[in-house]
C-alpha cells in the first residue's frame, strides 16, 4: 500500500531545481551527519534515496518558512510513506512555537534559530553617512507586504530573486538596486540606513532581519510567524501593527530613540553564540550515541561556513552507495 502511495503523493512544495540545499556536515566509520533545509521540499530525494541510509546516518533539519500544524502533518505523513526514522532527523527550531507543533506529531529537535549560523563577519557596523531613514531587503513577493513601507520618507529597497511570485504595489523609494549586489554592497546599503524594516506575517526566521543587527541597525517588524521575533527585544526592535502608518509611526520613533549600533550587535551575536553551542551540545549528543568521539568544539569552528548549508547539486551515488 506505501509503495503505491509513494508514487501517488505530492507534497505541497519542493526544490523546483536540481540544486537545493544539502551538506554532507561529518562522516566517520561510525556515523554521518548531514544538514538539510525543510522535508517536504526535499520529498524528491528522500523518496529516491531512503533505502540508502545507513542505520547510524543523521540528518539536522533546518526550517526555512514558519510551520502551521498542516505543513507538521505533512511531514508526518512523509515520514509514514517514506519508513522514515525520526529519531534520525533532528530539527533545529526557529522558535519555542515550532518545538511544541513539531514535538506534538513526535518529532524531536532543539531550539536552534537557523539565523544563528549567519557568519557575523560579512555583515557589520560601517562608519557611513545616514542617507536613508529605512531599508527593507526582501525579494518583491507579495507576502513580503511592501506596500507597508508606503508611508516612509527617505526609503531604501534591495530586491533579490523573486522565484516567480508576485508583488502588487512596489512603495516609493530613494533607492532601489538595478543588479544583483555583493554582501559589501549590501553591507554599506544597510550602514546607509537608520532602520532595517521586515513586513512579512509568515515566514521563516528571516536572514535580513539579523543582518540588520550585524550591521547595528534597529529593526521595525510587524508581528509575524516562522521566528524572527526570538531576536527582537525592548531594545533592538519595535513591533507594530500591519498598517504603513504605524509601520511609518515606528520608524521614525527609533530614529529618534538613536540606539546604539554596537549594543545592537554585540546583543545579536550574544545571542547567536547560545544557539550555537545548543548545537554543538547536540552534535556532541550524537556522536557519543554512535560511540565516536571528537573535539566538537574545535570542528565547528574549522567547518563554519555562512549559514552552515551550501546550495548545490548533491552526487547522491556517490555519497549515499
């Protein structure tokens, strides 16, 4: 009946390309580690390859787009079609919300906000003159809200690939990229600015809302789902109401406030280190399962890399045969 299932089902969504993000993160004669994004996404290569893992393969699985309770029991239910172990799959959360949906259909994992693993070193506090008020660094898709921003003088917009979706009202702006910018150019974009703004309701935990921090500029944010707020606090960041005036209203009462920038990032990367070493405690975790043993502390460092995923075309044969 499963196989049956198997070539019937469809998940919601998945990579629409060959290359999606996968890592082979450590392999030993006693376990393998690997990093993935998402499930449902990835239902391609689980299905193809799920006869391959070996008895002590383990899969970190960060979460890229907030999870309500139907995309939960769709992972469930992969999980059930596919013979899935999943105490082999262990999700870093973005925030305490997703634990409880997760752990609810037996999932387990730990609060490990996939924002953490932004290296700190590309984003920063440049010493440039403020010629914005806000600038807002999202792709022009419509859950991206930008007709939020229509209020704010002085307005900064960078746009990265859209992936086909579409936006219905782009708000007047100072400054809009025409090409696709290296991260130094958005880093002086962002030290150009007062105010980093994030509009969306749901998503994931948002990689332009921390480099705003990293780059000492306090955020507004209207209330949202998929664990930016976990970042946000009295200090750093003003959450509004979903209307351009009190998105406008926000903007211009941290401009006033001037908070300091270097508090700004220190507090972030503070922060950012406590998920990490949550990680490294659960890396360290599976290693002892499997009985292998290594200095956990000083791998992480040597195998850092931006975000802790790359974006390629995995050889499959070659790692999984």
């Amino acid at each position: 009946m499963w196989e049956k299932n198997v070539d019937l089902y469809k998940p919601s969504y998945v990579w629409p390309n060959p290359a999606f993000h996968f890592r082979e993160y450590y392999k030993s004669n006693k376990c393998r580690i690997f990093i993935i994004e998402n499930i449902a996404h990835n239902w391609n290569w689980l299905k193809d390859y799920r006869h391959k893992f070996r008895e002590n393969d383990h899969f970190f699985v960060s979460l890229g787009w907030y999870f309500d309770e139907h995309l939960v029991k769709e992972c469930d239910h992969i999980f059930e079609i596919l013979s899935l172990r999943k105490d082999r799959f262990h999700i870093m959360f973005n925030d305490f919300s997703d634990k409880t949906m997760f752990e609810f259909y037996g999932f387990q994992g730990e609060v490990i906000n996939q924002n953490c693993f932004l290296d700190e070193n590309l984003f920063k506090i440049i010493d440039a003159e403020k010629v914005y008020d806000a600038i807002y660094t999202a792709r022009f898709a419509e859950f991206k809200r930008h007709y939020l921003a229509s209020k704010i003088d002085n307005l900064a917009l960078i746009a990265g690939h859209n992936s086909a979706l579409s936006i219905t009202q782009i708000p007047p702006h100072k400054y809009l990229n025409d090409r696709h910018l290296t991260p130094e150019e958005v880093n002086l974009k962002l030290s150009e600015s007062k105010v980093g703004i994030i509009l969306s309701a749901f998503e994931g935990a948002c990689y332009s809302s921390s480099e705003y921090f990293l780059c000492g500029l306090p955020v507004v944010s209207t209330s949202s789902y998929g664990g930016r707020s976990i970042w946000y606090n009295d200090y750093n960041s003003i959450t509004c109401e979903s209307n351009p005036d009190a998105v406008d209203e926000a903007v211009k009462s941290l401009i006033y406030k001037n908070r300091d920038p270097q508090r700004i990032r220190t507090s972030h990367i503070h922060l950012s280190n406590y998920f990490r070493s949550k990680f490294i405690e659960y890396f360290q975790k599976i290693l002892e399962e499997s009985g292998d043993s290594i200095d956990v502390k000083k791998y992480f460092k040597e195998n850092f890399i931006h975000k802790l995923l790359t974006s390629e075309i995995p050889n499959f044969r070659e790692i999984f045969d």
